[in-house]
C-alpha cells in the first residue's frame, strides 16, 4: 500500500465521524434530549436551591441565631459565675420562652408561645412592628399595663386588633403592634402557637415561673471581636462545656443556628433528589428507545462503515460519542433551567417565603446532576450500542441474513453493569439516609425487573392465546407479541408512570385522612400542659365537673437531656436519622410505678411497685435501636440540672397514633423523689368532642387556670397537617417532573413505532382493511396492553405507598380506592388516545407512494 | 496442495449454509477457486445461485462453514472481526449495487471516510483526487441526496479506490442504473483495473459486460459450473 498510514488512528476520528452523523439536525433526539434535560433540571434545580438556602443559612447564622453563640436552659436561669463566663466574651442578651393561654377580654382564649426580651435584644437582626415604633416602646410598662407585639395570627385567631387588651398568667397585656419581624424566628424550629413578644419584667409578671414550668432560657452572645472567626466562636464553646460540665445547657454557634432546620432541609434535598432520580430512571427508557431506533435507521451506514473497514469497536465508539454529546446537550439544558431556578423562587416567591435563601450558582449540584445525567443515558446507552457493534455487514447484499444475537456481547454487558453501580453507588453515598436510598434501588430495580416480566408474560399470553374469530381481535393480539412490537416500551413506561402516580395519590390520601379527617375515637380532645403539682387536685376535680363524661387522664412531667450514653457525649453520639431528634434538644420525660398506658413492655422487666434501687430507666424500643442502646447500658440525663445516671431496664412499644401522653423515657418514681415539676393531662371525650364543648373547656380552663396551657389536639393537627400539605405539595412537584418524562418515553415509543405503523397499515389497506377495521384493532391492542400495564401499576403503586406509609411514615394505611381506580383508568385512556393519535395519519396514508418507496 | 502465493483469491472446499433449521439453505458447495493477481473475473448464474455470497466471502464479509478462504496472502480464518474489517480496510474495494453511501456525509467525506479509518494522512486530499478521477470534481460538497444515482456509484466507486485495494469487487454495480451510466461505470472500472492492477471480480448478470471479462465464472445452486 503506498499509502502514508500514520502510527495510529486519530482518537478525534470517532468524533469526527459522530458529528458528521448529528449534521442532519437533532430530530429523532428530542425525546432523548427531553428526557435527560428534565431529570437533569429536578436533579440540578433541587440542589441548587438547597445550596442556596444553606449559604442564606450559613450567612445569616448570627441573626438566625440571635447571636454569635447560644446557651439553652430549661427551667433554671444562669448563675452569676456562668453570666461572668459570658460577659467576659461579649454583650448578653437573655430571652425566656414558654408556651402559656392567652385570654382576650371577650373570654376567647389561645394558646401563645410567649418571648420575654430584655433591653439588649436583639443582638443581631432587626425586629419589625407594625405600626413602626421602637421595641422598647412596645414593649414598655405604661400605666402598669405591659406592651407586647403579636405575630398578626394572634390577632385573627382571637379577632382582636392592636390596642386590645390580654390576659396572661396574672398579667394584663396590652398588644401595641404586630410583630412582622423577628430576627431570631427560624432558630426556634417548630412552634404550635402565634408568637406573643413581650418584656421580661413581664413574663415575670404573669406568675407563670414557678418550679417545674417549662420555661426555656436563651442566652444569646454576641462576641466582643466582631470579626471573630468560626473558630474562635467554637472555642467559647468549647470553654463554657469544659468551665460548667454541670451546666445542663445546650450551647449553640452561628455555624450550626438552626441544626434541626438544616437537618430537614438536607433531608428533603435527598428526597427529591431520589424522585428527580427516578425521572432520570424513566427518562434512561427513553433514551434506550431513542438510542435503539437511531441505530436500527443507522444499520445501513453502520453496514457500509465496516465494510469499508470501521471495527465494531470503532463503531461503538462513534455512537458511543454520539449518545454523550447528546445527553450532554440535554445535560446543560437541565443544568441550565436548574441552576436559574433559586434566582426565580427568590425573584416570583421570595416575599412570602420565611427562608434565607442567597440564590447563587452551585457548582458542585450542578456537577453532580451533570454526573447523573452522563451516566443515565451511558447506563441505558451500553446495551443497544453494543448490539450495534456487532451489526453484519450482510446487511448490505440481502435482507436475509443471520439475525443478530440477542445480547450484546460480555464487555458491554459487564460495561452496563458497571455504569449501573457508579449510578447506584452515587445514590446511596450521597445520601441522607443510605438505607432509605438502598431500599428505593432495591425497588426502582425490582420495578423494572417486574414490569419486564409483566412485558414477557403479556407477549407470552398473546402468542398462546385461542386463535380469535375477530379479524380485529386476531390483528389486536399478533401486534402485541409480535418481532418489533411496542409491548414492552409501553409496559415499562406507562407501569413506571401509573406506580409512580398511584404510590403519590395514596401517600396523599392517607395523610389527608390520617391529620384532617375525623380524630380517631379514642383520641383525646385536648393536652393540658404545666399543671403545678400542688394545683393538680383542684384542676381535677373542675374538669370532672366542667366535663363529666369525659376521661381525664393525668401523669408527672418534668423535661430532661440526654447528655451522654455509655460514656459518649450526645453530640458525638451515632444516632440513625429517625432517631436523632430525640438528642437534639430537652424532652418530656416522666415516671410511674406501672406500666404507661398505651404502651407494652417488649424486652425486659418491668420494676415492680416501691422500687427504690439504684437509678434506671425505659425506654421507647425504635429511638432505643435508633441510638443504639440496649438493656444494661447506662444513660446520663440532665433534669433540671443535675445529671442523673441511670440504667436501661427494658424496653417498650409505643402506639404513638392514639395521641395519648406517652415519653421516650419513663423512669421510675423514686428517681425524682422530691423534685419540683408539673403534670400533664389529657382529656377524652367518649365518641368525640363537639365544637361547643371545647370552646366551653377553652375559656374556663384559661380564666379559672391561667398558669395551665391548654392544647387543642385538633389545632396540633392542623398545623401539623399543614406542614404535611407543604410537603406533599413538593413531593407532588417532583413527581409531577417524573410523570413528564414517562409520558415523553410514551409518546417518544410509539413515535418511534409509527415507521412500523405506516407500512403495516398500508400493506392491509392493500390487501383489503378498512379504516374501520384497522381502527378497532389498533384500540383493542392499545387497551389491551394499556388495561394490563394498569392493573399492575396500580397494584405496585399501593403497594409501594402502603410500605411508606407504614414502614417510613409510620402511620397507619388504607387503601384509597377510588382515586387509584381512577387514576388507572385515565392511563388506559391516555395510552389509547396517544396510540390512536400516531395511528390516525398511518390510517390515513396512500398506499401508493408508500409502496413506491418500500 | 494448491500454490496459494500468486494467487490473489484462493478457495478451498468452502462451503456455506444460512438460516436454521428447516429454514437452513446449503448456498455455497465445495468451491474450489483461485484468481490471480491483476485478473478479472465475471461472476454469472441465475438468482439465488451463491453469486454474491460468493463475492460476500471473498470480501471476508461472510465466514464459510468449512474450507479456506486465502485472499490477498491472507487466510481469513485466522482473522478475528475487527482484524477482516482492517484487512478489508487495507485490502478490499467494495462497491455495491445499491451504492450504500452515508446519507449524513458529503461526497468528499464518503470517500475519505476509509482512507481515515486507515490514519492515511492527507485523507481529504487523496479522497478528492479520487472523486476527481471519477469525474466528480465540481460534485464534492454534495450529499449523496444531491446526486445522481450514477454519481452516487461513481462516489462508491472512488470511495473503493481509495485506499488502493489489491482487490476490487462489485455487486451488480450497474443493477440500479440506466443503460448508459452503467456503461460509464464499467469503463471506470475497468480503466482503475489497468491503471492500478487492481484485482477485478465482477457479479453481474449482463451477458456483454461478463464478456468483457478474463475469466467467467458460472454458479448453479451454489456449485461452480464451469470456470
């Protein structure tokens, strides 16, 4: 050969040649590119707004804060050694929380969740009132009459105005303006009542500290060097644990404000990510059918291209480039709508949103989305492009040639799997929960794996079925199981998109029910809080009067902190997700010489009546795993301020759902033998409350007992609920993303089968099919396919929402059937009008031209 | 023993069968072949008669169930895929009766394409010198859309060419051509037959053009008739 052959092959040749082949333009790509582009957008637009919101956080964690480091008390103020401590370091600002009844003067009562300031709050930030005025205006003592600032909730809930007059404790509070601002609000996570600012000479005043009430003392820090850096802030930490081991206090700095927010925030991120995921998932179905009918049009050329000397590898290569430069494409597409999408919550919702987010580009979301992509269309690529390789150049001399064998060869199936793990194994790393994300794998695979058998068993079916006397029926049946048939394209994508719409609907039903409709009977009407032991009598004997039918149900409460177990501090303590918040912060915590109702005793004994040894404890038997603990293993609990070290005894099981009073941890009596602390009731109404009869109980509890704080367990609810319903509405977004993508694989495969269509439909108009006939063929097998791809969807749908609920939720499940049956049946419509809408132009077609072109 | 050195096609008890089963169909039996260097050859017979398969195994594009298959000095059996898709490469010109060009790349990247899949250096420049000799000069930015159906096989013709193949094959390559371009592109032929000694095997059923030929070589049911 007198050819100059260079050493070796230009690695840009396969380029070269993959962007000869995408000159044509991008058609037959779209869905491809859609399908990449819309799990790239979930997956890109998620993380950038938790970034987003993450830097606001970080940024704004002083004035989150309240400072630059906070020391959290309960029930017990600081000493002076522990104020030196501070003051040493910077300014102090002390607040008082607590949760207390509100009475207006027309007798309505509510429940508030009260603030007390003193004069050098707020550290950082800024409070708003409206009327503007200065704070210490508001909240000034005038005619011996206190101000406070209301959140404007307060004011609707009791239909009062600023102006009007509250009672509180013994105090009488005058509201002079709403409160539009508070600096410090997101710190204090989740509250159940409108917040009430007011003055600590205030709280004071109410009479409502006394022993034992559950009052929460913040000491927010502002340091001296104002440009003192994370680390130092840390310091201080460090120093005020080492200085006051036996200080009981949570101490907090501006890195970590608000932990509980960030933890939930993290949270839901790797949610949707996982749902953004599964749009990727159903989006990689369309990228192997786009990729699959690409190269069959491409059989021709792949054919010439070895012929005149391409290798297979060459030629996967080409296609390989091909497939990358396109999910590239559908990549910065994704990464694009994505990474603008923090810029347009902030700029369309940003008022009305409660949440710091900084919108600014995060690299590395839009990286790992960009990852995702590249390896979904790679992951589903492999398969088809290694058939491809292996394409015979026969082709070219006569259309009967061996066919190709139905797998690709090893090194792609190997390839495949590979690309497949990396996808799995980001997954699961990145996540919150690895558990929950291996169970969403474990399931994502199990789908596809059933909704291939479901394919290979309806295509079975059809082969084995009696021969129909039905000429339709007959065609129906032969254009389900026959070579090339759309059976398994549409099993897989509408299966995906109906489990996915079922598994949503009935999560959303069932939390509809489980916090909006009617309380279950058993469950109480209302929670009284903070009931002074030495009133406990008294409080008895008026309910049982004010509500004689009704149960009053009473235990001792005191609230105590996990400070170490089996000699690990709490903060270094490995707890499992759904247990840390037991470690994040004080709980409730109670004892008695029986076994609480409600729960039962699962591992372990009991201690029996008088029991009077050394200290132990029960605890409940989830949040026990959780933070890994077992019987015999010894806890430190801080109760007001003295540590207590106690023994784990056994372990029980809690019906958390009857909403009955029940604690993580019970001890028994003798371990608090003498210590200050207050009681907690419940009260059950046998066959439910009317409205009446709470209000009845509302206002007289408040006015005859204005310490006691009365819950209404159908207002917890609701706030709860409309937490759920924000979430749901996210979860619903998402999945919304996910339904998209499995419709565009939908339309995308019979798109793809409407070459087939055309030719199949003109060789029958040929041989003698009318319109008609044709048409009625085409609807029985799209609904035939359809309504057993339904039936299923619907059946792993709920049974996928039943294990989240259950199993993730922890609530109890029932099935919804009408919304199921009629989500079912508008996918079987769907399936059918989007068939026939690909068919109607094949019905339409003349045979001549077509056969000319055959 | 046959001496295999100088010939450049050499057959050996080469038989071949497709399909499966009931399906299977016994096309090439007990070929025995050799064509020497700078010859040419006309491969006629009826339908179905194992003419193009014949030239399909001579191309190394089919594998026989047994026998041998010498081409070039290269016997095919020992050639892995990827090794017969260089050995064509560097071997073997095909051109085709239905011209299978790329539809995606002009004429000038048609014909570059296996000068590139061989690293020759100055692809495009030879690729063009090539489509020049063929006449196709003025043509060369066209996609095989914008060409003539004897443009497009003058196309395949250089694109075959190219690498200066030892060996030149053609199926039917006036098949899908009026009268008179298919004259055309036989004088090309022929004329790159005598100008590069190129090996020349023809499958065609025009009586007159297998006249023109060396050597005729008749199939019947998959058997060589006369030689």
């Amino acid at each position: 050969m007198s050819a100059v052959v260079s050493a070796t092959v230009s690695p840009l040749l396969s380029l070269r040649f993959a962007l000869r082949e995408l000159r044509g333009g991008l058609r037959g790509f779209y869905v491809f590119i859609a399908c990449i582009a819309l799990g790239v957008t979930a997956i890109a637009g998620v993380g950038s707004l938790a970034g987003s919101l993450a830097d606001g956080l970080a940024r704004e964690g002083r004035v989150i804060l309240g400072g630059d480091l906070q020391f959290t008390l309960i029930h017990r103020e600081i000493g002076s050694d522990e104020r030196a401590f501070m003051e040493s370091r910077g300014r102090v600002a002390q607040t008082g929380t607590m949760r207390a009844m509100a009475r207006a003067e027309d007798g309505n009562a509510g429940l508030v969740e009260i603030k007390a300031v003193d004069k050098a709050y707020p550290l950082y930030g800024e409070v708003k009132l409206d009327p503007v005025m200065p704070l210490a205006d508001a909240l000034a003592q005038k005619d011996g009459v206190f101000g406070a600032a209301a959140d404007p909730a307060l004011l609707a809930r009791l239909n009062i105005a600023p102006g009007a007059k509250l009672i509180v404790g013994n105090a009488t509070i005058e509201i002079r303006a709403s409160l539009t601002t508070e600096p410090d609000k997101l710190a204090g996570g989740i509250v159940f009542g409108p917040r009430l600012l007011v003055s600590d000479a205030a709280l004071r005043a109410t009479g409502l500290i006394q022993p034992g009430s559950l009052v929460r003392w913040h000491y927010d820090l502002r340091l001296n060097d104002t440009n003192a850096s994370d680390a130092v802030t840390k310091q201080v930490a460090t120093q005020a644990r080492e200085q006051f081991p036996q200080a009981g206090w949570t101490v907090r700095t501006r890195s970590n404000a608000s932990p509980a927010l960030e933890r939930n925030i993290e949270r839901f991120t790797q949610f949707l990510t996982i749902v953004g995921l599964t749009a990727l998932l159903v989006g990689g179905v369309g990228v192997a059918n786009a990729v699959k009918s690409h190269l069959d049009r491409k059989r021709d050329a792949i054919a010439t291209m070895k012929a005149v000397g391409a290798t297979g590898g060459r030629i996967f290569v080409t296609y390989l480039v091909q497939v990358l430069l396109l999910a590239a494409i559908g990549s910065v597409i994704g990464l694009a709508l994505g990474a603008v999408l923090p810029f347009a919550v902030t700029g369309f919702f940003g008022a009305i949103i409660p949440l710091p987010i900084v919108p600014s580009i995060q690299p590395s979301s839009l990286l790992l989305a960009f990852v995702y992509g590249l390896l979904t269309a790679v992951a589903f690529a492999l398969w088809p492009l290694g058939r491809a390789r292996d394409i015979p150049v026969g082709a070219l001399f006569r259309d009967n040639v061996a066919p190709q064998p139905a797998l690709p060869r090893k090194i792609y199936i190997v390839a495949t799997v590979v690309a497949v793990a990396t996808l799995t194994a980001l997954a699961v790393l990145l996540a919150y929960d690895r558990k929950v994300a291996l169970i969403y794998v474990g399931c994502a695979a199990g789908v596809f794996l059933l909704l291939r058998l479901v394919a290979i068993g309806l295509m079975a079916s059809a082969r084995h079925a009696p021969r129909a006397k039905s000429t339709e029926l007959r065609m129906a049946i032969a254009n389900i199981h026959r070579r090339g048939a759309l059976t398994p394209t549409i099993v897989l994508s509408l299966g995906l998109g109906l489990a996915l719409l079922v598994t949503v609907i009935e999560i959303d039903s069932n939390l509809h029910r489980q916090f909006t409709a009617a309380l279950p009977e058993k469950a109480p009407a209302f929670y009284f809080l903070d009931i002074p032991s030495n009133d406990s009598e008294r409080f008895d004997a008026f309910v049982q009067k004010l509500a004689p039918d009704a149960k009053l149900e009473e235990v001792p409460m005191l609230r105590g902190r996990i400070v170490s177990a089996n000699g690990v501090a709490a903060e270094n303590l490995k707890a499992k997700p759904d247990a840390a918040w037991v470690l994040q912060s004080d709980r409730g915590l109670t004892y008695t010489e029986d076994v609480p109702q409600g729960s039962r005793v699962v591992a372990g004994e009991w201690w029996g009546k008088n029991y009077d040894g050394p200290p132990v404890v029960s605890f409940e038997q989830r949040i026990a795993d959780g933070l890994g603990l077992k019987i015999g293993d010894a806890v430190v609990v801080n109760v007001l301020g003295r540590n207590i070290t106690a023994t784990i005894s056994n372990l029980r099981k809690v019906d958390w759902e009857s909403l009955g009073i029940n604690f993580v941890m019970v001890f028994p009596p003798s371990v608090f033998r003498g210590a200050p602390h207050t009681r907690m009731a419940t009260l059950t109404y046998p066959g439910g409350s009317t409205p009446a009869q709470e209000g009845t109980v509302i206002r007289a509890a408040a006015e005859a007992f204005p310490a006691i704080t009365t819950v209404r367990v159908k207002d917890a609810l609701e706030a709860i609920g409309a937490l759920v319903t924000n979430l749901v509405l996210g979860i619903r977004a998402a999945s919304g993303v996910t339904l998209l993508a499995a419709a565009l694989v939908l339309g995308g495969a019979l798109a793809a089968g409407h070459r087939h269509r055309v030719y199949d439909a003109v060789i029958l108009k040929t041989l003698g099919a009318t319109r008609r006939r044709l048409l009625t063929a085409y609807v029985i097998e799209y609904a035939l396919i359809g309504g057993a791809t339904a039936v299923f969807g619907m059946l792993a749908g709920s049974l996928a929402a039943w294990l989240i609920v259950t199993d993730l939720m922890n609530l109890d499940f029932a099935w919804q059937p009408m919304p199921a049956l009629l989500a079912t049946l508008g996918a079987v419509v769907v399936i059918v009008a989007l068939g026939l809408a690909g068919t109607f132009s094949a019905l339409g077609q003349k045979p001549a031209p077509v056969l000319r072109n055959l | 023993m046959k001496d295999n050195t100088s010939a450049a096609i050499s057959l050996a008890g080469v038989n071949l069968s497709l399909g499966h089963d009931a399906a299977r169909v016994h096309i090439l039996k007990d070929i025995d072949l050799d064509i020497k260097r700078g010859e040419t050859i006309g491969l006629v017979g009826p339908s179905g008669s194992g003419k193009s398969t014949l030239l399909m195994v001579m191309a190394g594009l089919e594998r026989p169930d047994n026998g041998s298959v010498t081409v070039a000095g290269n016997d095919l059996a020992t050639l892995d895929e990827d090794d017969l898709a260089r050995f064509r490469g560097r071997n073997v010109g095909i051109v085709f009766q239905s011209f299978h060009l790329i539809p995606t790349m002009n004429a000038l990247e048609n014909v570059a394409v296996p000068l590139e899949l061989a690293g020759v250096a100055d692809a495009n420049g030879r690729a063009a010198r090539e489509l020049a000799a063929v006449g196709l000069g003025e043509r060369m930015q066209h996609y095989p859309a914008e060409l003539s159906g004897g443009e497009q096989q003058r196309v395949a013709l250089a694109r075959a060419l190219a690498p200066n193949p030892s060996i030149l094959v053609a199926d039917e390559p006036t098949g899908n051509l009026d009268e008179a371009t298919g004259r055309q592109i036989i004088e090309l032929l022929f004329a790159a037959h005598r100008e590069r000694e190129t090996t020349l095997v023809l499958v065609t059923h025009d009586a007159a053009l297998a006249a023109r030929c060396g050597r005729v070589v008749r199939l019947r049911s998959g058997r060589i008739e006369t030689t």
